[in-house]
C-alpha cells in the first residue's frame, strides 16, 4: 500500500501546526482508503518525521511518499527533509520511499491566489499551455525541480515508458 506523508516546517503556533493535520484529512478524503496520508513537521512540533514515517508503516503503507508542504525548492525541501526522511526510513528497509519536490510553479496554485484575491481568471490555460517555464528568462532551470516545464517533461518520460 502507498502512503502521502505531508511535511511541513513546524510551527511555534498552534493553528499553524493543525493546518497540516486539516490538510492530511483532506488528501485523505480526496485519495480513498486505498492511500495511507499522514503528516509530521520537520522541527518545532510533532509528530516529527520519525514518528509520521513510522505511523505510514503501521497503518500498512509499503512505500512512502514523502511531500514536502512548502512552496520553493530551498534549503528545508531539497535538503533538511530528504535527509530526515532517509533518516525515518532507515528503520523500515523494506519500505520504499521517496520525497517529491516542493509545490513550486503551478497553474492552479495560480488559480487559489486569483480565489484568494477575489479576482476571478481572465483565461484557463490548457495542460499544453501551462507546460512551460515561467520564469522571465525562459530558462527551465531557474525553480530547480520545481519548474512546471521540467515536471511536465518528467511525467512525459513516464507517460513514454
């Protein structure tokens, strides 16, 4: 069985730290029983990494997923988590895992902040369109693996395979 373990950083705040748990439910909800979803927060709150990573094995998950719930590629996502997750997994040898990149640039993260703002989308892109780096210079390279465009050629090559 796969697991979704959300990580977040943590929070000194209360509310921040249940926001987690309020999104875990809902991927929960969205996903079915056929998905384990959990959450745990880097540093400042529990459960740590540890403890999510072990609560995904013993609700019955064979490979973990690990996502980090933060927006860019900075140092917590491509470095701090992926370490505490090899950590956390380094208990479970038969468990497969692996972290995803941060939420990084996506056309409906766009959409929530027009939602947020009260602005309603002038335009829907299509999936074609949305595929492509964003970043002024064109580059695909300036969000590291949190690029739309580099994502879209990822799942290309598996769609290929």
């Amino acid at each position: 069985m796969k697991a979704i373990l959300l990580i977040d950083h943590g929070s000194r705040r209360v509310e921040a730290n249940e926001m987690l748990d309020c999104m875990a439910n809902l991927v929960q909800a969205i996903v079915g029983p056929q998905v384990v979803v959990r959450h745990a927060h880097m540093e400042l709150a529990e459960p740590s990494i540890a403890a999510g990573f072990g609560a995904c094995v013993e609700a019955g998950a064979s490979e973990v997923v690990a996502f980090p719930y933060m927006l860019s590629p900075g140092r917590h996502a491509t470095g701090d988590i992926p370490h505490l997750v090899a950590e956390a997994a380094a208990g479970f040898p038969e468990v497969a895992w692996r972290v995803t990149d941060a939420f990084g640039v996506h056309e409906r993260l766009a959409e929530v902040i027009l939602e947020r703002a009260g602005i309603a989308p002038a335009q829907r892109l299509s999936a074609a369109e949305a595929c492509r780096c964003w970043h002024s210079s064109r580059s695909g390279t300036a969000c590291g693996g949190a690029c739309r465009a580099r994502a879209c050629a990822a799942d290309e090559v598996v769609a290929a395979a």
